[in-house]
C-alpha cells in the first residue's frame, strides 16, 4: 500500500494536534478544582508543550504553542494570572529554542534538562521583575526538578521508541 503524505495532511495533522493541546491545558484546572489536586505544581503548561512538540516534531510550531498555551488558558479558565501569563511565555518560548540548539549535540534526555533549567531560570527572572520578589517560589524547587527530570525521561524514552519505530 502506498500513502502519500501532502503538505495539507501535515497541516491538518499539526492543527489537530494543537487544538488538543489547548484543549488539554485549559482542562487542567477544572481538573484541578475538582479534585482539590494543585496541578500547577506539575507544569502542566511545560508537560503540553512537550507533548505537542513530541507528536508534531516541528519546533517552530513548538515556538507557537509555547506563546499559545498560556495565553489561551489565561483567556479560557483565567488561569495563569495574566502576569504569570507574560513569564510563562518567554519560559517555554526560551526552553524550545534552548532545546533546539541542544537536541543536535547532546542526548535528548539532557538536552530536555538543560533547556527546561534554562526556562526555568528565564521565568524566575521575569517573576521576581513582574511580581514581588517574596512571592518568588510557590512551589519546591525540588519538586519542579524532580518534575522536569521525569518529563525528559519520558520525552526521551518516547523518542527512542518512536525512532525504532520508523527505522
């Protein structure tokens, strides 16, 4: 059986994938509400831009998702704040470009850690700027680490097996 792949096919493809994508994240905290969980503790907007990066494999739409995802959630659900909004952007925006540079030199796994880290970093710059500095950490440190580690490990794990897959 022959498939040919179209430029429209592609296109649908990545539409779809991001209308899931912002669906999912704008789900998140009506989740939350009704579970009394703090998924925010979770990087839920990092987790989403993960997977949309995984699934459609294309960093500049990565770079569209990484504004989208928080300014969406903010205008649907009023979550994030819009001054947590404003950091969150150049925190994803700074982990895909980061990523970008990186996926080509060092393993996946490493390359998700390093750049996360760098976002991470980003947005703690941005905070202590936009809002008060003693309001700086709402979560554990080594929570938000412990969280990026498992999310690379599962980024990378599903990479290799996607990359068996197609071999």
């Amino acid at each position: 059986m022959n498939i040919t792949i179209t430029k429209n096919n592609v296109l649908l493809h990545t539409l779809l994938l991001d209308a899931t994508v912002l669906g999912l994240v704008c789900l998140i905290p009506a989740v939350s509400h009704v579970f009394a969980v703090p998924f925010y503790r979770f990087n839920p907007m990092f987790l989403c831009l993960l997977v949309g990066l995984f699934f459609s494999r294309d960093w500049r739409n990565a770079l569209l998702l990484a504004v989208l995802l928080p300014l969406f959630s903010m205008l649907v659900t009023g979550m994030p704040t819009p001054t947590k909004a404003m950091c969150m952007a150049p925190e994803l925006l700074t982990f895909v470009a980061v990523y970008q540079l990186l996926a080509k030199r060092m393993p996946v796994f490493f390359s998700v850690v390093v750049a996360a880290l760098v976002g991470k970093v980003v947005f703690y710059l941005l905070k202590a700027l936009l809002i008060a500095p003693e309001q700086l950490l709402g979560t554990s440190l080594w929570l938000q680490l412990a969280v990026v580690v498992a999310y690379a490990a599962l980024f990378a794990l599903g990479t290799r097996l996607m990359e068996k897959r197609e071999r």
